[in-house]
C-alpha cells in the first residue's frame, strides 16, 4: 500500500462491505488502490457533506454507491466509516458524529441527531428528579473525563433503568459504555480512571480531580479507539480479514484485552475470567505476539487439557497469524504431547485412559479389606499424592487431605496405601502409566537432561497454557520444568475454577510458578459474549459454591458485567421427547425464518448416546444437523445446526444454543454423581455437573433454551 494515504475502517463498515453483492465488493477493490493514490482524481468524487464542517466526506464507488470518509486532517488518516447506496449511506451518517475526544484524545463514533427519541416522555429535567438517577453523584466534568462526548452528557444523565442503559449503548462510543458499565457494577470513578490509564497507556493522575487525560499517540492507534477502527497496514491483510465472515476478535480487541496480549511480564502471569471474557481470544492474541518476537529457531507452546480445542486454536491462529508466526507456535494438548515426548526420549511406560486406566484400579482394588470403589482410590491418587508427591507410605500417611471427607485411621490408611502400592507396582509391571506419572516422571527427565546431547525436544521461549482450571499439579510441574528457570514471558496462564469440569485442581506456587502480586496476576472483568441475563441466570446455577483461583486461595468472584441484554433463558418441561424435539425444530424454524443462520445454532446434550438420539430426531423433523465431533475442528461452513456434548462446545460459541434432555436420570449424569461411596466425592461430582451445564449456557451470544421431558432435573428452576 502507498505511503501518500494512512486509511482506517470501523466495524460498520468492514459489516456493510461483506453485505454488498460481489460485483460491489469488486468495484471497491478497484476504488481502493486508486483512493489511495490520489483521492482527489475526477473519477472517484471526494466531496464533502453539504451542512457538515466535521471532515465528513463521501467518495463513489459506482453510481448510486458511496463510501462516507472521516478525515483526520492533523493525523492525515482516511477513516471509512459506511458503505453502500447513497439512500442508506446518507440515512447511516446522517445521525452519527465522527471526532477525536478532546479529553481522552480517543476517536470515537457515535449518534449525533434524533437522539431525543431516547427519552420522548422525559425532557433534560430543569428540576431535580423525584427518583435518583444512575449517574446523580457524578459532575458533568467527571462523565467527559470517562470519554462521553459533552453532546451526550444530558442523556447519560436521565438514565434510570436497565432499559435505558441498553438505549445508552445504541448512542455511546464502546469505549465510554464500558466505563460507565464499570461504575454500574459498583467501580468508584478513581477506579475507572485508573482502568483507562493502565488499559491504554493514557497519561492520568487516576483521581477523579483530574481535568484531562493527556494522550499523545495517534487517536486511532489508541487501544480504546481499536474496539472500533482498523487501521489497514496492507491492501492484502485487509482482503484477508474481510475473505470470511468476520470475526470481530480478530481485529477489534477491548484495551485490556490487547494490552495483555501484547505486554512483556517479568514472569509468569495468570489471568483469571469469567465465560465470555475473551481469555481464548487473548491467549490467541498473545501466541502470534510471542512468536512475532521469536529468533530463529525458538517457538511457542500452547497446550489445553482439553482434547478438541487444540484443532480449533490453531484454525483460528492461521486467520491472525502469518505462515511464518504458525512455523513457531506448537498447538497440541498436554497429555499427547506427553505421550510423544516420552516415545521420542524412549522413555517407558504407555499413557493410558479411560476402561484401561478403570481396570488397572479394579485389580489394585482385589483383596481389600475396606469397602471403597476403584473410583475413591483414583482420587485419593490424584488428589493426595500426586500433589504432595507422596509416593512412600510415610509421605502418604502425613499428607494433607483436604476435601477427601473420609477420615482415615492409621489402620484404614495403612490399608489404603497397600492399594496406591499395589497400583504403582502394576504400572511397572505392565509398562503403562497414568498422566499424572507420566508428567511427573517428564519433568524429572527433562530437569536432568536438557542439557544432554540425547534429550529429543522443543526448547520453548514461552507457554500458553488455556483453560488452566482443568489441569493438576502433575501437569504445571511438568510446563515449570519445560519452561525451563523463570524468564520473561515464560509461561501465560488462563482459566475459570467456575468452568472445572474434569475434577483436577492445582496450587501454582507448589509447582514453582508464582504468580503473587498484580503484576503477574490480572482478571477479566467484561463479558463479550453472552447477554447479562444468560449471564446471571448461568452464574445462579452455582450459587454456594466455592472456586479457588488456582493458586491455593479462593477466587476473588470480581464482579464481571455483560455488555449486551436479551432475553432471560427459557425452560420448557414436555412430556416425551418427541414433544421436546418437535418444540425445538419450531423453535429453529422461527429463528432461520427471522434470518439467523443454521449455523449459528447449536443443541446441546450430556451424552454421546443422546446426540445419536436427537440428531436422528431431529434430522426426521427436517432440521439439518451437522455433528461437532471430538478431535476434530468445527468446519464453520457447513450450512447446518451444530449439535454435540456438553464437553465439545467447550471454547466454542453460538448465537442460539438449546440445551436438551435435561431429564432427572439424565442429568446430573449419575455415573459422575455417584461414582463413589463418599458424601463429599458426590458433592464434587454434582459440582462439576453444574460447572458443565454452566460451560453450555455460555456458549450462547443472545439466547438459551433449557428443555427437558418427563421429569426435570433437580439443578434446574421450574419450567414454563
């Protein structure tokens, strides 16, 4: 791209480019070269807007098409804010204003005209107000400090209800919503006006007494402007971006986001948010920032528990990142690359899960005395001796046992210990492992080895580690030890405790990762995906329980707000599961016939046996269905409803998502609930069901169905 011209673009318009026919996106594809080197030719019509003095221009694209251009005449930028034919381009800027905020330097766009319609039966009051309103206590001062435009500080300050902030958000920049939102939720202005200045690297005292934010960088470069503009680098990124449909968490990231994406630690770092607060989108972010720093011959590691979110990782790393960025990033789950380090470094003993792994407990089990299940000795394994790594019998007997409800005598724990003995013996007998021996027993080879000229391995600069809350102590002492001794930028943690749904837990510190202090410890506060009222309905589901914040201490449970609102979650109870399904394939119906794509729903089931059940229910209703199967990506061009487990939608998200066969017997799944003779295991186990129908709800941008036949699930609310 030429020098001569810098060219920007909003959401608005990169939406109303990808809505054009394709013969229109062509002639733009034409324009644009041509704008660029000389914007003023006879040919392309750069005229300004009759009654504007804003820098609003309009240039054409065909007849009867144009582009709206903002232009920064102090910052020669070119900003293309609307495309499409003259009525509705004129009608789009005709109530919007484009202009640098004198306060916090920030480009913002927002409704300029016929904003009165907001409160038609509620003029800008010239007494005081009988009710309080939301924004009272603040100055008209203190508002602009937060970025509202002074056009529109009479109208943020009638707000009264909810309704009236989702009326705001029509009319504010994204950048001023949010702050505001942050004081809705209980923030003191000083705090706000700190956020902003960590956020995006403003220049402000932090007190609410400040006059100003003083900013010197360019005001669309501006990490709070970036929630909106674009700035195209290239001709070519730019017909990248725009060759699918668009995801906006591949340009547009929140300044918190994309300072934690691109900023260097001192250290490891964890990063704790709710469901829809963008720690996988950051996490992405942050491995092409990391691997555009890496010198030749380092790379990047980043690693799940879960199986399936490795292969959407990477789809989704190849739309931000260049060829040469993914040659440096290894995305793979932990667990197989476990195995494959331990077969490239002939190390012995083979991973084993699931029945193999079951059986193996079963014969440690024969000849007992006591009366547990394999299941409480797996745990006590997991949860008592993996962590305190208390592979002798004095180890065991002082180990802690929190949670394990069970209090063992000396007699009980010797007799206990003859089976944890009888289990480490078989694996060596048979040359299998569990994860957590396999890990451990990685680590110590890699702590001993690295050096050696026969150790087979990546040496990773960094470490992206995702959904942090399903692994154990086994697997953080493993990434310590393939991180190597801490350095910068070492190892970037993510996680939820409220999204635990494996039952595994891990104490950072004891694993020799510290993350103490705010600097190496940072929470997500807004949710991008879900409505507030899924939100809330999904968080009520846990209410009384406790999470922990993966480092040995409780979650802090900060307050996260939604930017959006919908409609509350709707519950139906029918009799069979034939009038279930019936229900929703109508349901589906109505969404498509009101223009939402197949793809963008999504049913959800606890089993693989029921999605056998309701895909072929469903497909017979005349719904097409396409199954989102384990270890393999979501192909997002299938023109289908997606249906999968609870578990398979796990990092992935969905306008619309019906949640089925919530039936009592069902769900909670009884063998997770009772797959033991303990209180406080089951207790666990119900937890973790909770966490899972959690995970299902929020996967869902604008609107949930829970349903179920027969008789309902006791974690559910009364039915409609």
């Amino acid at each position: 791209m030429s020098d001569k011209v810098t060219v920007a673009c909003t959401k608005d318009f990169m939406k109303a480019l990808q809505d054009l026919s394709y013969e229109k996106q062509s002639q733009f594809w034409d324009f644009l070269p041509k704008f660029i080197d000389n914007h003023l030719a006879k040919g392309i019509h750069y005229e300004k807007l009759d009654n504007r003095d804003d820098g609003i221009y309009s240039a054409k694209i065909d007849v009867g098409y144009r582009v709206i251009i903002k232009y920064l005449e102090n910052e020669g930028l070119y900003v293309l804010l609307y495309i499409g034919d003259h009525v509705s381009t004129y009608r789009w800027i005709q109530r919007r204003h484009c202009e640098v905020n004198s306060i916090t330097g920030v480009l913002q766009l927002y409704q300029a005209e016929n904003i009165d319609v907001m409160y038609p039966y509620q003029p800008y009051p010239s007494v005081e107000p009988e009710e309080k309103r939301l924004f009272d206590q603040y100055t008209d001062k203190e508002l602009m400090l937060l970025g509202v435009p002074e056009s529109l500080v009479k109208y943020v300050r009638l707000a009264e209800t909810q309704e009236d902030i989702i009326v705001l958000q029509t009319l504010l920049p994204e950048d001023v919503f949010t702050n505001l939102k942050f004081l809705l939720i209980g923030c003191t202005l000083d705090e706000v006006l700190i956020y902003m200045a960590d956020s995006c690297s403003y220049a402000s005292s932090g007190t609410a007494k400040a006059d100003y934010v003083e900013n010197s960088i360019p005001s669309v470069d501006n990490p709070a402007a970036q929630q909106t503009f674009y700035v195209v680098r290239n001709e070519d990124e730019f017909r990248q971006i725009l060759s699918e449909p668009l995801e906006e968490w591949r340009v547009f990231l929140h300044p918190t986001q994309r300072k934690i994406a691109n900023m260097d630690f001192e250290g490891p770092v964890r990063v704790l948010g709710a469901a829809g607060t963008g720690k996988t989108v950051i996490a992405i972010h942050r491995a092409k920032y990391l691997a555009s720093k890496c010198a030749e011959g380092e790379k990047i590691l980043y690693t799940t528990f879960n199986t399936n979110l490795p292969e959407d990782i990477k789809s989704n790393l190849r739309k931000i990142c260049t060829p040469e960025e993914m040659q440096k990033i290894d995305v793979i789950n932990l667990d197989r690359w476990t195995g494959q380090f331990m077969e490239d470094n002939s190390l012995p003993g083979k991973l084993i899960y699931g029945t193999p792994l079951n059986n193996l407990w079963a014969k440690a089990c024969e000849g007992s005395a006591l009366d547990f299940e394999p299941a409480f000795y797996a745990d006590e394994w997991s949860r008592v001796v993996i962590p305190n790594k208390a592979f002798t019998y004095d180890a065991y007997a002082s180990a802690p046992r929190p949670g394990r409800g069970n209090k063992l005598g000396k007699k009980m724990k010797q007799q206990v210990w003859d089976v944890l003995e009888k289990y480490m013996s078989l694996m060596k007998v048979k040359k299998v492992r569990d994860n957590d021996t396999a890990m451990l027993e990685c680590a110590k080879y890699i702590r001993e080895h690295r050096d050696d000229p026969s150790y087979v391995g990546a040496k990773y600069t960094s470490i992206i580690v995702d959904e942090a809350q399903d692994f154990g102590d086994a697997a953080f002492c493993l990434i310590r030890a393939i991180a190597g001794d801490e350095h910068p930028n070492d190892i970037y943690i993510t996680g939820d405790s409220h999204q635990r749904i494996y039952g595994r837990y891990t104490n950072l510190s004891k694993c020799g990762i510290s993350v103490c202090g705010r600097d190496r410890s940072r929470s997500l506060r807004i949710n991008y995906r879900t409505t507030d009222e899924i939100r809330s309905w999904a968080l009520s589901l846990l209410k009384g329980e406790t999470f922990d914040d993966l480092d040995g201490g409780l979650d802090p449970e900060t307050e996260c707000t939604s930017l959006t609102h919908g409609p509350a979650p709707v519950v139906k109870n029918f009799h069979t599961a034939d009038d279930e399904v019936l229900y929703i394939a109508e349901e589906i119906q109505k969404l498509v016939s009101s223009g939402e794509k197949l793809a963008d729903i999504c049913v959800v089931l606890r089993t693989n046996q029921l999605i056998s059940l309701y895909k072929k229910m469903l497909t017979a209703a005349d719904i097409r269905m396409y199954e989102i199967k384990n270890g393999q990506a979501e192909e997002r061009d299938m023109d289908a409803v997606r249906i999968a487990t609870m578990h398979r939608v796990k990092g992935l998200e969905f306008k619309y998502v019906f949640i089925a066969s919530l039936n009592k017997g069902d769900f909670p799944n009884p063998n997770v609930v009772k797959e033991t003779n303990t209180p406080e295991a089951n207790k666990e186990g119900t937890k973790s069901e909770k966490c899972l129908l959690y995970v299902a709800m929020t996967r869902a941008q604008k609107g949930v169905y829970l349903t179920s036949n027969g008789t309902p699930s006791e974690l559910l609310p009364a039915a409609e």
